[in-house]
C-alpha cells in the first residue's frame, strides 16, 4: 500500500506477497535476449524496457512494495530506485568496455574477464606504460563486473527488475588474436578522448565553481578524430618483436605504441566519470542503506582513476597517423610538463606527470579557503545525464542503431533523467 509521510515524496510499504508473486510480476517487464528492432521501440515508446515512464514504474514489482532495513526506519523511495537502476546500467557499459580491455591485455586466469590467452603484443606495449598493467586491467575488469552484479542483485532483493542491455549488445568485437567474438555494447576503436581531466584535478580551478573554466588537454589531439585503444586486428599488432620472458626487451610498431597509450588516457577518462558520479548522486539519496552502498562503491572508482592517471603520464613522446581513423595522435612527455607554480596554477596548465594528488581548490564558498576534493560534484557537470553524454561524446557507441539516435543512448538518457530528478527526503 502507498503511504504519505511527507508532501510530494511517496514511499512504499511491504506487503504479504510471497516471493514467487514478486519473480512473476518482474518477469512481465523482461525484454528477451533476442528482441527484435520493432518490439525494442516499442518498450521504449511505452516506457517500458525495465525503464518505466516514470522512475518506478515498470522495474518494480507491485507485490513487493518497499520498506527501509535501516534503523531510522526511512523508506526507500522511488529516487532512490532511479539512482540505483541508473548506476547498475551505467556499471554494464563499463563491464562491456573493460571486458575488452581485459580479453586483449589483461592478466589471463580463470576468471571470468580474461580466458582467451590475451594479446601478447598489446599486452606488452600496455606495460610500456607499467609492468603491472595486466594485473590493473585484470582487477579493474572484475571491480566493474562486481558492480553492475552487486547493483543488479540488490535490485532484485527489493522487488526492482534490473534494467536488461542484452538487447543492445549489437557491435562487433576486435578481430585481434585474444578477443572473444560476441557482441558488445560499447566501441573501443573510434574514440575522441577529453583528456582535460588531468588538468582539472591538477588545477586550483573547480569546474563546480567556475562553470566556464577552461581546462588544458594532457593529449590535445585525442580529443579530435577518432582513435583506437584496442587492436582492431592482427594488422594492428604486426612488425611486433616479442621476447616472451623480457618484455623490455621487445619492440613494437608506433602505431600499436600509440594504441596502447590511448588506452592508459582512456582508462583514466572512464574512472573520473565514477569518481565524480557517485558523489553526486549520493547527495540525491533518502535511504541510509542506499546511501551507504554509493559512499561504498564510489570510492573505489576514485581508487581506479588514481592508478591510472598514474600510469597514463608514463606515455613516451610519439606521433602516428592512423589509416584507417584518418586520424593523427601526438603524445608528448609529461614528466617534462609545468609542475606547480608559485602561486598556484589558475589555467589549469599543470600538466605534469607526478602531480596525482589532487590540487586544493575552492568549495561551496571562497571564504572558506582552498580544499582537496573530488569534482565536479553538482548534478549539473557530475550527474547522471553528465555521464551518459561524456560517454557519447567519448564515441563509446559509435555504431549503435539507429546511427543517427541511438535507442541505447536515448535508454540511458531516460534512466538518467530519473536519477537526476531524484531529491533527498526529510
């Protein structure tokens, strides 16, 4: 039954429904694996799709009606479901995207992000940039996995179907010797990269606070064109001399060096959106368990982008033209980048590589003098809508259908709408 506890906010509270009921409401909102083209618009049309027309609707199985397991009592509400099924959809983009990182260079085991024995030379030019790239990739694979599990899980556990992207799993994978041959949701190899990220942590500047500053790209060229992270092909990885026991002793082609180093700037650009993302939308939330499981995983993400910004600054100075992106890449050394100037950068052109920590800056008022944080936090630059429109302007769905619209965009943009217009109950 529906509740008021407070004007314009509705709760939920449990009923006597058995569990078995539950599964058989949800199962009504599933879309199968295999549907077509015509039925998906037709989901998306009748805000169906595990989407719903508003924030609840069509996750939430009406037999199981929600109610807090805090002590406090406060019910989860339907912001908080928006927040929830908006992250585990956005944690399934980047499962997608770091799967194919961890099939081609990641640490090959039996888990389930690397069984196919890797791409040894994109492997070694990735520890170009670190010999425990690997093991990074690897561990950064099942981090993203757990995630999108762990969301999906919980979703379920109270009585909200996960939102299903099988559907959209629709591009092709790498041709490279390592890569499995199934269909992905995200595209590796047509990226344009804002690399500005480095600057913005490196700066005193606070993208929150001055909405209009403008921050240096680490590769100014990565975020022209479209470059590849990945090998497309074998053709990719040729003239490659591998020494199997010494990787420091193998050579590699520029063109696959400069693969391998749009990769290292490309994990750091992935990581950033979840460091800034989940702060934000944390601000959103009325449920301590929920808010707890955001203050929980959003740090790890942060975890990741520190290690990989790390990483990415080790790139050698380079410049390839790519035949078949028609696109030029430079990269140049930024160990030898302006470091911290007296006084403080306020351009935001601190650029060097050992500069990882990020630069106190101001927050919520001048007055209160420069502090290290994470941005941007507000929901306007660090929100959900955010996040979806940096990953299409990243070119992660490039080759999506329909190619002008894609239903996979315009699916995350509704969720992400939702979790925006979330608001914090009293």
């Amino acid at each position: 039954m529906k509740m008021r506890n407070n004007p314009g906010r509705e709760v939920f509270a449990p009923t006597a429904s058995s569990p078995d009921e539950a599964a058989t409401d949800t199962k009504r909102v599933v879309p199968s694996p295999s549907l077509s083209a015509r039925n998906r618009r037709r989901f998306l049309k009748g805000g169906m799709f595990a989407v719903g027309a508003t924030a609840f609707g069509a996750g939430l199985a009406p037999s199981r009606l929600l109610a807090s397991q805090d002590d406090d009592r406060t019910p989860i509400t339907k912001g908080d479901i928006a927040i929830l099924r908006f992250l585990q959809a956005l944690e399934t983009i980047e499962t997608d995207l770091w799967q194919q990182y961890s099939e081609l260079g990641g640490t090959q085991d039996n888990e389930v992000s690397g069984l196919n024995g890797g791409n040894v030379p994109y492997t070694q030019a990735l520890q170009l940039l670190d010999g425990d790239m690997p093991q990074y990739i690897h561990d950064n694979t099942d981090d993203e996995i757990s995630h999108a599990r762990f969301l999906g899980n919980y979703l379920q556990s109270i009585g909200v179907q996960p939102v299903n992207l099988t559907p959209f799993a629709q591009l092709p994978s790498s041709k490279a010797d390592g890569a499995r041959q199934v269909g992905r949701l995200t595209n590796l190899t047509q990226l344009t990269i804002d690399t500005s990220f480095w600057s913005q942590y490196r700066s005193i500047t606070n993208p929150d606070f001055d909405p209009n500053a403008v921050f240096a790209q680490a590769v100014p060229s990565l975020n022209v064109g479209m470059h590849t992270a990945i090998p497309r092909n074998n053709d990719d990885t040729a003239g490659s001399v591998i020494n199997p026991d010494d990787p420091t002793q193998s050579t590699f082609p520029d063109l696959l060096k400069a693969i391998a180093f749009t990769a290292g700037f490309h994990f750091a650009f992935i990581e950033q959106g979840g460091t800034s993302l989940y702060p934000a939308l944390a601000q959103h939330v009325t449920n301590l368990e929920v808010l707890r499981i955001l203050l929980s995983i959003g740090p790890s993400e942060t975890m990741h982008f520190q290690t990989w910004q790390d990483k990415a600054g080790n790139a050698t100075p380079l410049t390839v033209f790519d035949k078949t992106n028609n696109s030029s890449v430079t990269f140049a050394a930024l160990q030898d980048a302006q470091g911290e100037t007296d006084p403080e950068s306020l351009n935001g052109d601190t650029l060097q590589a050992n500069l990882i920590m990020p630069e106190p800056t101001h927050f919520l008022n001048p007055k209160f003098g420069p502090v290290a944080i994470i941005r941007p936090t507000s929901t306007k630059l660090g929100g959900a809508q955010a996040a979806v429109n940096s990953f299409v302007k990243d070119g992660l769905f490039r080759g999506q259908k329909p190619l002008n619209n894609p239903e996979l965009v315009r699916v995350l943009l509704q969720l992400a709408e939702e979790a925006d217009e979330a608001r914090r109950g009293l």
